[in-house]
C-alpha cells in the first residue's frame, strides 16, 4: 500500500513538471535505448546459444599451415577420414564445403549450396521441418542425385509447396529428388547455404592430400572436454607422419590440425569488438544517469521546504529516500519504455545497414531476454541516479532550510560539489568515447585511402555459372564466355567487358602450389605456391583498369592451341625473382607425375592488387587466360564474374545484360548484380559497421556532457545571483565576472578531459588489434580530440557565463 501511494505521489509530481520529465526521461530514453539495442546484436551474435542440439559440444576443426601464415585452412578429403576414423573424441564428424549453383523454380536462381557428409546433420542435431535429409549410403558416389532445400528456397522458388517432397529439382542442370526441407534459419558457417547435396567422398579414392578444400565440424561425445579433445588431437597428429610415411599429412609443426568452439569460429574477430561497442554504450548510459542525477539535485533544491516539513510531521529518513527512489526508478522506466521503441528501431537499422557485417545477423532481434535486459537496466539505472538526491536528504540540513536563506545552506555547497563531481565524470566518459571514435574514424578512412590496385568506378559485375551437365566439356565453357563477352561488348555504352574467375578485392585464399622453374625451395628459396590464380579472359585488365608495369598484357595471338602465358603481379616477382626480371621466366601448375602440366611464360608484370581485403598485406598472384587454361592448368572454371565497364551508371545496363545471357542460355540466371564500387563498398562492412557506432555513441556522449555542463553552470550561475550582482555593484566588470564563470566550467572540463585521456590510454592494448594504420596513442587523434572536446566544453560554460554578465546588480540585490 506503502509503495501504490508512492507511486501515486511520483507520478502527480512528474506531471506537475513536465518539461523536466520529458528531458529527464528522454535522456534515459538515449542511454537505455542505445544499451538495448547493443545488447540485442550482442545476445544474438556472442551469448545466445547456436540453434543446434546441444550446441556447447560442436566444434570447428581447421587445419594450419604456419610456414606460410595460414592460421584457419581447409583440410583434405583423406585428412577428414583418417581423422573421424582415428579420433575417439568424436560423437560423429562432419564436412562441408560451399559454392553456388543454379536452382530451376519458377525462375532460375542462383544460391550457395554446401555439400556436405550425411555425418553433418548428425552433427548439427537439427531435424528437417518436412522430409528426411541423406543418408551415409546416399552419400556414395554413383547412388541417386539428391537435395535438401532449406525453408527459405522452399519458399521463394517453389511456394512452399508440400508436394515437393520426392519431387525433382534441376540443381546445376542436375535431376536431384526432393529429400527434406530444413527449418526457417537453418544454417552452416554463417555461409548462407539454402541448399545441401551429398559430398560423395568415395573413402577407396577420396582425392589429394595436397587438395584442401573442406571444413570439419564435430560433436564431442557426452563427458569429453574441449581440453583433453584436444589433447588426443595432438597426440593423432603426432603420429600422423609415423603412420603413413612419405605423403603429405599433418604434422605437429608447419601442418597442424586445430578445433575451436564452434560459436567462436563463427564469431571470429568481432568478439572483442562486440565487448567494444557493449562497454561504450554503457559509458553513454553512464552520462545520461549523470545528467539525470543532476537534474534531480536542482529539483531537489525546490523541494528542500516541502522534505522538510514531512521529516519534522515525523517522516523517517529511509521513508524519504525510498520516495526519491520511487521517483526515480518511475522516471527511469518510462524512459525505459521510449529507450525499448528506439532499440526496437535501431535494431532494424542496424541490421539492414549491415547485414554482411555481423555473425549470425538473421538471428538478430528483440525478444524475451531483450525485454527483461530492458527492464533490469531501467530499475538499475533508476536507483543509480536517484541515490544523488535521496543520500543528501539529510534531516538537520532539511530543517535549515525552514530558516531564511536556507536555499543558501549548506546542503547547496554539498549538492553542487556532486553537481561538478558529475560533471567531471561525464566529460571524463564523454572524452574516453570520443578519443576511441576519433581513433577508429582516423583507421577507416586510412583504410579507405588503400589504393585497391583497379579502377572501381563505372563497372558492373555479375556471376554466371554453366553446369557441368549442360557443358561438361572445357571447350564450350570457354566458347559461351566468348560469345558472351561478345554479345555484352555490343551494347550501347559499353566501353570494355571481360571475365575473372575471381572478384577483388576480397576473396578466400586459395595457395595453389606451383613450380618455377630454377627457383630453389626452402630453406634457400620461398615456398613454391600462390595465394591466388586468377582466371581471366582477354581485356581484363584495361577493363578493370591495372596496369602493366613490365613486359605486356595477353594479347589476341595468345590463345588456344598457342603456348602458355601467365602474368604474375608484382609481389610474386619480387619473392620468387629478388632483383631480376620475371620476363621469360617459366612456371607451371603441378600435375601428375606421369603426365605434369606444361611450362608457361611470364609475359608480364602488372600492379598489385587486393584479393584477400583491402588490410591484409597484398599475397602473390598469378593470371592465367581462360581460353589456353584446358590445356596450361588441366581445367577451366565454369563459374566467373563478368566486369563490364561502363561510361554512364552502371546499374542501368542490368537488363541489357540480362537479355543477352537469355539469348544464349535462358536457363542461366544473373548472380551478385552489384556495381564494382558497391562490392569495394561491402568488403569493409565490419569496420564501417563499428566505426558508426562509436561515432555515433561518440556524438551523443559529447552532448550529454554539453548539456550536463551548461545545466550545472547555469545553475551555478542561478544560486550566485546576489553574490554576482553585489561583484558589478561594487565595480566589477563584465569581462571579469566572464571569466569568473568561464574559469570555473574550464576547470571542471580540464580535470574531466585528463582522466578521459587516462582512461582512453587504458584501453590501448585492446584498440591496438582494431586499428589500421594509425596507433591507440596517435597524438595528432589525441590533441584533435582534446581541442574538440575543449570547445564544445567552453561553448557550454560561456552561456550561463554571458547570462551572468548580464545580471542587474539592482535586480540581484532585492532578491531574499
């Protein structure tokens, strides 16, 4: 009954003042708004459980191999076998791999689709919403093509339609039957995946050693810890060399196999940039609680009468302070409620500016644990800042105030002690939020100064794919590109077209071996292999822009039947070829030992180019021509971007693209239409995403800090309106009292802006491995951020300070 009548009383005097609730409530809207919305990307990335059974026993296993800096690889199809055959550890484990493929529905689509052992959904533990999935026996080579679709393909290429079950499907030009449907959201690797179709390993022949292409995911069986798993793994990979001799196996040094939680490969580096955005959010929350504290010291000052006539009509002191209590947590919670309509909102912000920046993004939204996140943070942050007032509700100061100039008490000297004591703190947190956004603003856009080594500008890229079913010869999957190149160079405003097997500037590492020829192999000579082949078709580099730096492009004469040409990119010459010319050097791609591949030529030297991000350290390329690559390589790629450069926008030649692929194979669809800029644009999606929002928890901490500064000066100002006016009565000038005023919120500013510069300092160790380009204690960020922050400081001291100048001594003096 007690608390009804308190909450009565709180909400009478909430009306009473609506322009302090409505600026007090919407200050907490900001600061738990912003922690909502925070904490929902970070539930769902880093804290909600994966939606496999039992998700806390799958891990990640990768392969290693360090001689060349690769940290997370693939591992082979024997690797696989051997390792589910050989491990104890193991419930069951699974491999995969992605592409895409095209789909015939109403209309053919393109999609990622994984191929995977029928062991993976034994793994995942997650039945289908309709169907079955494959069995080990399906998983064999020469057994029926079949396919798993997940719900979303299910529904948008074929309506949801329940009969499909048992139905076929052309998946790449393949017949395969229907199996199942798997559940809304049901995903691998964050890879996107909508439909899965049997690996097929064949364990009699499962392929290279040397060939890694496969991800291993496994379930550690009941009572096995991650620790002693990985324990036996070591111990298998010790052995490994000791049981098959003379072949490429793993090895405790330059070739390890590793495993990982799952969630935390999945996550990768943005754990720790998660955690980031967690702590700046609750720094602003911080600020806000501080401005509210404020708020309610001044109001505080008004009601000194009001808490002291109920303390002498014998209201006890903890009676009073939970009335403040009360006051504040329902302040807060409405707050609350409006922070919840934002968090519900910026979420959906969040998530459709940047969906290929964060992990698990489908999985993103408000829900139970959300709300309760929500309503914690409310009642907290309520009890937070209405201790300020209910702490100084002391009864022998209240009583004071009953006498003339109470308002002038003491309790006023002690209430704008903590005002600036909270001001300080503000401009302090506010100073830490900025300096880490000035510091992450300076590494993106250094970041975005990276020349990517090609012109973006004007081009449109799209990707096609021939089945092998319908081509299955290298001869016409060299012969469509042609004709297809040809058909797109004709259109009106084309100015050049070409096709990689590829697209810049961030794609996966591919480290194919290669030879050159007499080039020493460690320890005397560099590791004879290539982080990328790039497959290209004749006016691929004038079409991207790249140009020669020695020796010449391909030219018509190199072709089919002609001999072999490569380009090799500037890196690669220098590590294989220190100080000489490339030109006329050979180099070819291992084959088998009875039949190698032939030597080619090094023709040219173009300019480096980003393929693995535009800040990773450029890795060594080779080009080949797609139409000598049946011949020079063994294979042609059926799968190639298309780059067509442009001299209008680039998005508006899609239909005239389109209708030139229909022309030649209407079965084919158009994939990943986007203009060149927008794929530079996407390839820095995590950077961008968390250089936003510190910038923008940055700006709003600056302004509550703005705000929280001139509120207690103009406060300041209020409750010294005598003192000031008997200053200019007595011959002080304006200027004076200035800087009278000036000089007190630039001492509280100044001691605020040391111990933000303190904390930012602190936080140097975990900035360090965000950064690009510029150091946690740049100084130039440092004194930048200082000035700024100095500025909008003094600009909020100086007016109540002009206010003060403009007090009439006359008017001052006949004030109680």
């Amino acid at each position: 009954m007690t608390l009804l009548q308190d909450l009565r009383y709180a909400a009478r005097l909430l009306l009473k003042t609506p322009g302090f609730s409505l600026l007090a409530a919407f200050t907490l809207a900001l600061g738990i708004g912003a922690n909502a919305a925070i904490f929902t990307v970070v539930d769902a990335v880093l804290l909600r459980p994966l939606p496999y059974g039992e998700p806390d026993r799958l891990v990640f296993v990768f392969s290693q191999f360090r001689t060349m800096s690769f940290d997370r690889f693939w591992s082979s199809g024997p690797e696989f076998l051997e390792l589910r055959q050989k491990s104890k550890s193991f419930e069951e484990l699974g491999a995969y791999t992605t592409g895409s493929v095209n789909v015939m529905g109403e209309q053919p689509v393109r999609i990622k689709a994984a191929r995977v052992s029928a062991g993976l959904f034994d793994v995942l533990a997650v039945p289908p919403e309709l169907g079955n999935v494959f069995t080990a026996r399906q998983d064999l080579p020469n057994t029926e093509p079949v396919v798993v679709l997940s719900h979303e393909l299910w529904q948008n290429a074929f309506g949801g339609d329940r009969s499909m079950i048992g139905r076929r499907v052309q998946v790449d030009g393949v017949d395969r039957t229907v199996l199942g449907v798997m559940p809304p959201g049901f995903d691998v690797g964050n890879e996107r995946v909508e439909a899965w179709v049997p690996l097929a390993l064949d364990p009699a022949s499962p392929g290279n050693r040397g060939g890694h292409y496969l991800y291993m995911v496994g379930r550690l069986k009941p009572g096995v810890t991650l620790p002693a798993a990985r324990s036996e793994l070591a111990s298998l990979v010790a052995r490994w060399k000791d049981d098959l001799p003379d072949t490429h196996v793993p090895t405790t040094d330059e070739h390890p196999i590793k495993m990982t939680p799952l969630l935390d490969d999945l996550v990768g580096g943005m754990r720790a940039k998660m955690w980031l955005l967690m702590g700046a959010v609750g720094l602003v929350l911080l600020i806000a609680c501080a401005n509210v504290a404020n708020l309610l010291l001044a109001r505080a000052e008004t009601r000194q009468k009001e808490i002291a006539v109920r303390t002498a009509l014998g209201a006890a002191r903890s009676r009073l302070i939970r009335q403040f209590l009360t006051e504040s947590v329902l302040l807060s919670l409405i707050g609350g409620g409006l922070g919840l309509l934002l968090a519900v909102w910026g979420v959906g912000a969040i998530v459709a500016t940047n969906p290929d920046a964060i992990p698990r993004a489908g999985e993103i939204g408000v829900d139970g644990r959300v709300l309760f996140f929500t309503l914690l943070v409310s009642v907290l942050t309520g009890v937070l800042f209405g201790l300020a007032p209910a702490l100084h509700s002391r009864a022998s100061v209240l009583f004071s105030s009953l006498k003339e100039g109470g308002q002038r008490s003491t309790a006023s000297t002690s209430r704008q002690l903590l005002r600036r004591i909270l001001v300080i703190a503000e401009v302090a947190l506010a100073a830490m939020l900025v300096l880490v956004g000035g510091l992450l603003i300076r590494s993106f856009w250094l970041l975005l100064q990276v020349d990517p080594g090609f012109d973006p500008r004007g081009v449109l890229t799209f990707q096609i794919a021939l089945p092998d079913a319908r081509y299955p010869e290298d001869t016409q999957v060299v012969a469509f590109y042609d004709r297809l190149l040809d058909k797109v160079k004709g259109l009106p405003g084309v100015e050049s077209a070409s096709a990689a097997w590829g697209l810049p500037p961030k794609r996966d590492i591919l480290a194919n071996d290669t030879d050159f020829e007499g080039v020493p192999q460690p320890p005397n000579g560099p590791i004879h292999n290539a982080d990328y082949w790039q497959l290209v078709a004749p006016g691929y580099l004038d079409t991207m822009k790249i140009p020669v730096v020695d020796g010449r492009d391909f030219q018509p004469q190199d072709g089919a039947g002609t001999p072999g040409v490569v380009l090799v990119n500037q890196t690669l010459a220098k590590l294989f070829w220190p100080g000489q010319s490339p030109l006329g050097r050979r180099l070819r791609a291992p084959g088998p030992d009875d039949d190698p591949n032939p030597w080619l030529t090094v023709v040219g030297v173009v300019k480096d180019v980003k393929q693995g991000g535009l800040d990773v350290k450029t890795g060594t390329e080779i080009y080949f021509l797609q139409s000598q690559s049946p011949e020079t390589l063994g294979f042609t790629t059926d799968d190639m971007y298309l780059l067509v450069r442009t001299s209008g926008d680039p998005m508006a030649l899609v239909g005239s693209v389109r209708d030139a692929v229909r022309s030649l194979d209407p079965t084919l669809p158009l994939a990943d239409v986007r203009s060149l800029e927008r794929v530079v644009f996407e390839s820095v999606a995590q950077p961008r995403f968390i250089t936003r929002m510190a910038l923008l928890f940055a700006v709003v901490a600056l302004a509550l800090a703005a705000v929280g500064t001139y509120g207690v000066l103009s406060y300041a100002v209020e409750q010294r309106t005598q003192e000031i006016g008997v200053r200019m009565a007595l011959g002080a000038q304006a200027r004076q009292v200035l800087a009278m005023i000036l000089g007190q919120g630039a001492r509280l500013v100044a001691v605020g802006l040391v111990l933000g510069v303190v904390g930012a300092l602190a936080l140097r160790q975990i900035l360090a491995g965000m950064l690009f380009g510029v150091a946690p204690t740049d100084p130039t960020i440092f004194a930048s951020v200082i000035v700024v922050l100095s500025a909008v400081s003094l600009a909020a001291c100086y007016l109540p300070a002009r206010k003060a100048t403009r007090i009439s001594p006359m008017v001052a003096l006949r004030q109680d």
